[in-house]
C-alpha cells in the first residue's frame, strides 16, 4: 500500500473518529439534562415540549452517527477498490474522451456515487422529520423534487463541467485561475438566481399581503434606511413544520423571504424583530463579506486543484492507470470524493464567522427594536416551535453551530 493510500485511510478514520466523538459527546451532555427544564428556559418552555425536543435531538444524533459511519464506509470502498478507475473506464469508452464527453462521464459518476445516500433522505424524511411532526411531504413531492434536482444538476452543472474542461484543455498552466474566475462569477449569478428563479421550482412564493403586518415591515424597513424592494412568503409548510426567514441577493436584487409557518408561529412585533435581525446581515455588510469569503476559499480549492492536475502521482495511487491519470477528470473526481476530508477542519472556523455576523444582527435589531424582549420572544418562540437542541455540548456548538445557542443570544442581546 502506498503513502498516498495510507494517508487517506488515516484522515478518513480521523475525521470520523472526531465527528463521532463530537456527537457522542453532545448526546451524552444532552441527555443527562432531561429530568428537568433547565435555567432560563421554563419560562417559556414546558417539561413535556423539552423532553420532546431532547428526544428529536436524539434521534437525529442517533441517525447521524449511522449515516456517518455508511458514508465513511462507501467512500472507503469506492476509493480503494478500484470501482472509481473501473466506473471512468467503462463511461468513457461509452461516451468518448473529448469535452462534452468527460463533463458528462464526470456527471453520470457524481450521479452514480450519490444514490447510495438516498435511502438515508428518504428515511429522514418519512421516518424522523415524519415521527416528531415536521415533515408535510408526500412520497409523491419527495420524488418529484428528486426528478426537478437532478434536471437542474444536469442543466446546469453539464455545462459548467464542460466549461471546465475547456479550460484546462485551452487556457495554459493557468487554467486554474480562468476557472476559479467562471465559477466565482457563477457564485455571484446564483446569489440573485436562486431566490429569484430555481427556488420557485419548488416553492409557491408569493408578496405578502396587504395589511397591518406589511405596513409595519415596511415601516420598519423605512426606519432602518432599508429599501425593501419585496417581502417574500414561502410555503414552507408544503414540506415541513419547520420555520425560517431569510435575506437573499443584493443590491436591487436584495429580498426578505419569510415561510408561511414563521407567519402563523409568531405574533407582528416579533416578526417586526426577526425582520429587523434580517436587516441587520444587510446594514452590517454580511453578504459581501460572505461573498469575499466564499470567493478566497474558491480561490484556494481551484489552487489546489490545478497543482494536483500538474502530475500523475495522486491518480495513480488510487488505481488509475498511468494513461488515465493523464487525464483531468480523474483528478477531478478525487478532488471531489477526499476535499471534504480537509474542509471539514475548517468547520469550526466558519461557524465562528458566522456567530460573529448572528451576534451583530442581533444587535442591530435590538437597536432597532428599541429592546430586546422581541427578538427574545422570536428566538424563543423559533427554538421551541422547531424543538432545536436548548442544551448542546459547550464543544459540539463551537464546532458546527453558525448560529449562538439560545442562552448565548440572549446574554449578548440583554448586555449593551
């Protein structure tokens, strides 16, 4: 067995034996708190409701560690068995070597290692979500969503994979920067595109309605120099009980996108607030800075992509054979297959970029507001109504929580 192979077996254990120990770890600290509500939250929050919310987090733990571990194993089996060099082989001898020919080989593999994850959607779905009341799709729209997925998989990422082959056949040693260019462009595209025109494939979105509550969002966007071009509803209740409100695009672009769930959850003034909160990711210039920081972590990944595509040496140690390792697609693949083996390590540092942007919009909305006690009441009413985690492990929230916990949301919004 080669360095290379014995690396990636040692990173793989690694990184599973640290997502379990995190998760093990939280189940462990969360369930020990189930006897009673703890301090802060009765006030809000009844017995029964809590432990119905511990037990949902066990559930998902439970879930998790088992989807954790099939995945590992898949990856495992597909990297070392030679199934990756075998699936290459026998799609491009069916499809050819050129550029259309590749990005669809590339497509149809990333289709294929995909499916063995979709008997672990469907249970989430119709088994967990189904169990503690939040999922309100049917196997028919679970299907149909998977059909209209995959047609825009294919619509659209066909394309760009031929686009990106194009590249590195046409564009020089540098190829790598015109491609991190194309997608970083793509990126920004897709900021105004999604809400705008995929999310509607899914979803009924619709202005709110006139009335009491559109004239004081509105209102307060005035307030706040916010020029709201549209407050977007969601039927998020087509598919699940869970609540949410978002801002999406920018510049004239900009939107609200509220779900129909949060409306019928939370009374005008907390709505008020959760608006406010919204308002406060644009005033405080959180999209840009997300955008800066997507486009260096692009930037770094093309890098690194275009030095592995340089040599042979990666692709030949998982099995390809020298001819193939020539290629670009097969360096591609592994990139895509063991880059996840390294991002995840940077999870707790995007999640602390993110809880930085979470504390400062809520103090904008608290300024906004003129006191906290809404967007409390907002954040205590999304917390219970989505039965999310009230006590997670001091560890497992710094690694993986882009959001404060309860209490730490309420303790920065009560000191000024």
């Amino acid at each position: 067995m080669n360095t290379i192979l014995i690396a990636f077996i040692a990173l793989l254990i690694l990184k599973y034996a640290t997502s379990t120990l995190l998760d093990v770890l939280n189940l462990c600290y969360v369930k020990r708190q189930s006897e009673a509500v703890p301090n802060g939250f009765s006030d809000f929050i009844d017995l029964p409701t809590y432990q119905k919310s511990i037990e949902y987090t066990v559930a998902k733990t439970r879930f998790g560690l088992v989807s954790d571990f099939y995945d590992s194993i898949i990856l495992a089996v597909v990297v070392l068995s030679g199934l990756l060099p075998w699936l290459y082989t026998s799609l491009s001898a069916s499809f050819g070597f050129g550029i259309w020919g590749q990005a669809l080989v590339l497509f149809l593999i990333a289709v294929i290692l995909g499916l063995p994850g979709i008997p672990f959607e469907w249970w989430s779905t119709f088994r967990i979500e189904e169990r503690f009341g939040f999922n309100k799709s049917t196997q028919k729209l679970w299907i149909v969503d998977k059909v209209k997925g995959f047609v825009l998989g294919f619509g659209i990422g066909y394309p760009l994979l031929a686009l990106l082959i194009f590249l590195v056949t046409s564009a020089g040693d540098l190829w790598w920067v015109w491609g991190f260019t194309v997608f970083f462009l793509f990126q920004l595209v897709m900021v105004v595109a999604y809400p705008m025109f995929i999310m509607p494939l899914f979803n009924k979105m619709e202005p709110m309605a006139a009335g009491e509550l559109k004239d004081r969002l509105f209102a307060l966007a005035e307030r706040t120099g916010f020029k709201a071009q549209t407050i977007l509803v969601i039927d998020g209740s087509k598919r699940s009980g869970h609540s949410n409100a978002f801002f999406a695009g920018f510049g004239r672009f900009r939107r609200i996108v509220l779900y129909d769930t949060l409306i019928e959850q939370m009374g005008h003034e907390e709505l008020e607030a959760v608006l406010a909160h919204e308002i406060g990711h644009y005033k405080m210039g959180h999209i840009p800075k997300m955008i800066l920081l997507s486009g260096i972590t692009t930037f770094a990944m093309f890098a690194l992509l275009g030095w592995l595509a340089g040599g042979t040496w990666l692709a030949e140690a998982f099995h390809f054979s020298a001819a193939q390792a020539g290629q670009f697609v097969p360096v591609l693949l592994l990139f895509m297959l063991l880059s996840g083996l390294l991002t995840f390590w940077l999870s707790p540092f995007s999640s602390l970029w993110s809880r930085k942007h979470e504390y400062e919009a809520d103090a904008f909305a608290r300024d906004a507001m003129g006191s906290s006690e809404p967007l409390i009441r907002a954040l205590r009413k999304l917390h219970k109504e989505n039965l999310s985690n009230l006590t997670p492990h001091p560890i497992y929230s710094r690694f993986y929580y882009s959001h404060p916990t309860l209490l730490e949301r309420e303790s920065s919004l009560n000191t000024k």
